[in-house]
C-alpha cells in the first residue's frame, strides 16, 4: 500500500518539468533560454554579450603580451647573465 504512493511522489518531484508544463502555458524558451522575452530586453543581452566578450578578448591578449614580455626579459636575462 505505501509503495505506489511513493512511487507516485518520488516520480512527480524528479520530473518537475511535466507538473510545470501540465499547469497550463507552455514554455518555448528563446535563443537565450529565456521565455517572454522583449526585443528590447533581447537586444540588451545581446549587447551585454558582446560586451563580455570584448572585455575577455582584451585581457586575453593584454596576459598574452605580458608572457611574451616576461618571456624575453627572462631569456635576455639569461643572455647577458655572464657579462
């Protein structure tokens, strides 16, 4: 007797997803993820993004020079080490 109730509980919380879908609105999510989403709101997380992305390139390249940097030190370093 008590294991079809948990069985039937256990079930209903590992899949939440069925209990929000059977709730009524469906979900379509976007090319964010996220649904109900305005143009406005689209386009400002489109922007951020690439904002984001621009900032991480930056500093990509600006700790590639400074290993490029420490890198010749070093080995000019090393050159004139017996001078």
């Amino acid at each position: 007797m008590i294991f079809p109730f948990s069985f039937v509980f256990a079930t209903s919380l590992s899949n939440p997803v069925d209990s929000v879908l059977d709730e009524g609105e469906p979900i379509v999510p976007d090319a964010f993820g996220s649904s109900n989403i305005s143009p406005k709101e689209r386009a400002e997380k489109k922007r951020k993004a690439e904002e984001r992305k621009k900032r991480r390139q930056e500093q990509m390249a600006r700790e590639r020079r400074n290993r490029l940097k420490k890198s010749a030190r070093s080995r000019y370093k090393k050159s004139t080490r017996g001078r």
